[in-house]
C-alpha cells in the first residue's frame, strides 16, 4: 500500500513458505484471519505495529528483514 510518496514492501510470504507455514497457520499464531495475510502479502494491507511485530516474532524475523519502503 503507499502513502503518497512510499509504498509499504514485505517479504512476509517469502519467509513463510521458507518456514515451511502455510497462510492459515501464520494467520492463527497471530491471531488473525487467513485473508489478513493473503492481502497483507499482495500489498492490498498494511499491517498495525503490533501485527508487524507479531507476524516478526511468528517467523523469526526482524522487522527490517520482513518490512520496508520504496
């Protein structure tokens, strides 16, 4: 998504399949609905601070490694 002047990147997907999670599995450790996911890895969302950090912690990530603007 963007705000203007930036748009919000990730790699959520790209370490998810490396860890082996599917989207539903991710989306249930951090306690939200598999769609969340789906459209947080298309770019259609971005995500809380807290669920930034939530998806980090589930695939054991820094927040840099996973999110970043272009």
């Amino acid at each position: 998504m963007t705000d203007g002047t930036h748009t919000l990147k990730n790699a959520v997907a790209a370490r998810r399949e490396e860890r082996g999670l599917t989207q539903l599995a991710l989306a249930e450790e951090c306690g939200v609905r598999r769609e969340t996911i789906v459209n947080l890895e298309r770019g259609r969302y971005n995500p809380s601070l807290r669920l930034a950090l939530k998806i980090c912690a589930a695939l054991g990530a820094k927040a840099e490694d996973l999110f970043w603007l272009e």
